[in-house]
C-alpha cells in the first residue's frame, strides 16, 4: 500500500494482561497507526493479537478516526463498547501514547 507524504508511522505499546494467549507470545501489544500527520485522520493500523479476526474487527473501529483529542476519546468510547477482548485497556493505553506522540510530531 503506498501512503502520501502526509502520513507518518507511530507506535505505541502496553502490557498485555497476564495470562491470555497473546501474552504468552508477545508479551505487550503493538499498536502502530498510520496518521496523515496533517488531518489527524488515522489511515491504517496493525495490532499485534495472535487472532486475525480481532485485529481486522479493531482496525474497522479505528480506521478513519481522527487522532486528535476530541475525535480520540470517542474512538476510546467505541473500543469500550465494541471490542470486549482481554486486550483491551492494553489497546486503549498504547492508543493514548500515540496519541501523545502525534502531539509532539504534528508541527514539527
């Protein structure tokens, strides 16, 4: 998939609670959000969970939110509601690191 130039690449990770079976591999969950650094719009995501089918169902929840603050807490709202897995409050705190990221990187 090609990207423009206004996109850029963040990552953000958070420990996984203890024993679920992503765990036992990863450890921590990786979410990584490709961010048109100009809109805030999120482009695309990956997750890091063994099941292809959570992380496709995540990435329909996130794809399109804007990363900006206002926009960012729905998408936290939605995640809360809709996505019931173990992983969770992991997502939802590597999310927010992104988060912090993107406001350190958007100007600059």
């Amino acid at each position: 998939m090609n990207y423009s130039k206004e996109t850029i690449y963040i990552s953000g990770i958070s420990k996984l609670p203890t024993g679920m079976p992503s765990e036992n591999v990863y450890k921590s969950v990786d979410v990584a959000l490709i961010i048109n650094k100009k809109t805030g719009i999120i482009e695309n995501t990956s997750i890091t969970l063994l099941t292809d089918v959570a992380s496709d169902f995540l990435r329909s929840l996130i794809v399109g939110f804007n990363i900006r603050e206002t926009d960012i807490e729905v998408l936290f709202d939605e995640i809360r509601e809709r996505y019931h897995g173990s992983a969770q409050k992991a997502i939802i705190v590597a999310i927010k690191k992104i988060a912090e990221k993107y406001e350190l990187l958007k100007d600059s």
